[in-house]
C-alpha cells in the first residue's frame, strides 16, 4: 500500500514538468506542427520595444508587414527584394498616432539628407483651417487662414527651422487680408506675404535660405488689389488724345467690356474731366452679359477740368474675376473722360480690349442733374467705332 502511493505521488509531478525549449531542446522540427505563430501580430506597432523584438502586421503592405525592433522603441521594416539598394532600411519612431518615418537614402537614393516625413497615420498631408494667428509646423502642408471667420486680417506664421524642400500652401478664405511671415526667413525677399483677395491662395517651398514662391492661384498671376486702395477704371479711345467720344444725344449709355482677372474690393472710379461745364455724368458697372446693372456712382459735375473721384452710391462693390462692362452716362452732349496719367497718381494695370464688346447701350439712361439714373440693362450694344477701356490703380488710398 505505501509502495502505490509513492508511484502515484511521482505521477502527478512528472505531469507538472514545463519543457524549456531553450535548454532541453536539440535539433527540433516543427514541420509536422499543425501551425506555427512565433511573432506577435496586430494593426497597431506598439509603443515600446526591446531590441530584438518581432512584429507582424497584417494591415502593412503586402511583403513590408515584419517589423523587427533594432533598438529601444524603434521598429524598422524587415523588407528585402531584388530591386531595392542596400541599406539599414526605414526606421519608425514617435508616436503611434504621429510616428516619423526616416527613409534610408540609399533605398531611396532621390532623396537628401533631410529625409524624415511626419503625418498622422496614414501620413497624408495635413489641411487645417486657422481664424486667429497661428504659426504652422513641419506637419502642416496646407492652412485655409479664414479671414472670413475672423472678421478681420489674420496673420500666419512659417515654421521657425524648416528643412531644405519643405513645401506648404496658404488660402484666404475671406475678403481681409491674410499676412503670411517667414518667421526669419525672407519670402521670395520679402519678410512677409499678403494674400489680400478672398480665395487666392500661394503655394511656397523653402530653398536652404528663404521661402520662394512656387505657384499662385485666383489671380492668373496679376497682383493681388488690396481693398483698401482706390481702383479707378477710365474709358478711353485710341483717337483724340485718348478721349471717349462725345455723346450723341442727352442720357446715352457708352459702355466698354472688360477681363477681370482677379476679384477686388471698388472702392471709387477716377477718371479726367476734358470739359469744364455743368452737365453730370454717372459711371456703372453691369455684368458678363451687360443685362444686369451691378452698381453706378453718384452723378458729378466737374465743374473744371483734371482729375475726379465718383463713389458708389451703395459703398464699396465687391467684384469676382470675370468679365464686366463698364458705362458712362451724361445728361448732356458736351462732357468727355481722359484717360488718367501718372501725374495724376494713376498708372495703368490691365490695358484695354478691342473689338465688337463697346458702343452705345441701345438703352438710355433717365433724369439729370443729381437723378440721373442707368437703364437697369444694356439693352444691346451699337457699335460706335474704335473704343475701349484701360484699367487703372490709383496709387494714392
């Protein structure tokens, strides 16, 4: 009886015993195993590491989803093939939500020395919208700066140490102006960017020195017309020392269309007064079509010769790209417009068009004096001989 118990007692120690497969182990075969699993496996790369330490994701692409840990906390893609140089391969480190992926130069020979890229997961580039002052990072490829939002201008600011390359882009949202700084560096030679007009937006890329400006889209490449300056459109003709010509009769419409090629805030017209009288004259502006009146300024007597300054009636006219035609009326026959010159503060920004888009609206306008009124459309244009429009910046605000 006691001689059983002991052999029972023995039995249920051997069934205790572990196998260390480190040190019990020779030669072993695991291929008659049913399966083998001998990394850890999940979507994620965790956070810490040991040197040493496998890891296989199965969402990575296809033939890069072993990671092996080369040092503490940084994995490294365990990828070979026959088209890809040699070298210590791409190591990943930050965080898991922002990691920072160093590229080898040598599996990617294009690139510098400066080849780390950072994102957020997937590492797309990063678009944010900014309504107060805001200085950008390395992270940020692209900041809409909603002026719109804010009600006022907004500043925004470059990183402080970008690398050689670095490429980012800025859009103004709203109808204020957006200042972009370079925090250090110059901006194609300037210590700042003005990005004036609603939806213009400039793309820049840093050369080793300073910002350079690679592309500039909303305004085909014109310069950016700030609302605060006065724009001054002035008809003219190429005959009689660039005079309009005179009206055929009281209340004719002469109108001349326009290109556009950037939006901008109107503050007033200027244009020159060649006869000294009493009469009024009124300037409009109506649409692509020349059917619909958009705006006019308050008729005005001269009163003497030079240069005069009309305001709309209902304030500053806000003006997308596009194509426009401008008008003049008078109450009289007598009054022409000069074209304004430099001595007059005025100096030339979008010369004219030529063609069959000017003459006489086949609408009159109504009234005199101070009533005088645009028809509320064009109501067809005659043709009235070789005239047309120059656009012009007054230089003074």
């Amino acid at each position: 009886m006691k001689t059983l118990l002991i052999f029972l007692v023995a039995g249920l120690c051997r069934a205790q015993t572990l196998v260390d497969l480190r040190t019990q182990t020779k030669d072993v075969d695991f291929s008659g195993a049913i399966s083998t699993r001998p990394v850890k496996v999940g979507n994620t790369l965790p956070v810490t590491c040991a040197t040493g330490e496998l890891f296989f994701n199965p969402s990575a692409p296809a033939g890069s989803n072993l990671y092996g840990c080369t040092s503490t906390n940084i994995w490294s893609v365990e990828v070979t093939g026959a088209n890809i140089a040699p070298g210590t391969g791409t190591t990943i480190g930050g965080t898991v939500t922002q990691p920072v992926v160093n590229v080898d130069p040598t599996v990617v020979p294009f690139l510098g020395a400066n080849n780390v890229f950072s994102g957020f997961n997937n590492m797309s580039q990063q678009i944010i919208t900014k309504a107060v002052a805001y200085t950008a990072t390395t992270a940020d490829f692209g900041i809409l700066c909603d002026t719109a939002t804010a009600g006022g201008p907004v500043t925004l600011t470059l990183p402080p140490l970008p690398t050689t390359g670095l490429v980012q882009w800025f859009k103004n949202l709203g109808s204020s102006t957006c200042t972009v700084n370079g925090n250090g560096h110059n901006i194609d030679g300037s210590v700042t960017l003005s990005i004036a007009n609603q939806n213009d937006a400039y793309l820049v890329q840093f050369d080793g020195a300073q910002w350079r400006i690679a592309a500039k889209a909303g305004g085909g490449g014109a310069p950016s017309l700030s609302a605060g300056g006065l724009w001054a459109p002035v008809s003219w003709s190429n005959t009689a020392l660039a005079q309009t010509m005179a009206f055929a009769s009281n209340n004719k419409v002469h109108v001349w269309k326009f290109a556009l090629p950037t939006s901008i805030a109107l503050n007033k017209l200027g244009w020159d007064a060649v006869v000294s009288d009493s009469t009024f004259v009124s300037f409009g502006i109506y649409d692509s079509t020349c059917s619909t009146l958009l705006a006019h300024t308050t008729p005005q007597s001269p009163g003497s010769t030079g240069a005069v300054l009309a305001t709309f009636v209902s304030g500053p006219v806000a003006l997308n790209a596009g194509t426009y035609y401008l008008a003049v009326t008078s109450d009289g026959t007598t009054q022409k417009s000069l074209a304004a010159t430099n001595s007059s503060g005025v100096v030339p920004l979008i010369m004219n068009l030529f063609g069959n888009n000017q003459g006489t609206a086949g609408s009159a306008s109504t009234g005199s004096g101070a009533s005088l009124a645009f028809p509320s459309g064009c109501g067809g244009i005659t043709n009235s001989g070789n005239d047309g429009l120059a656009w012009y910046v007054l230089l003074a605000n």
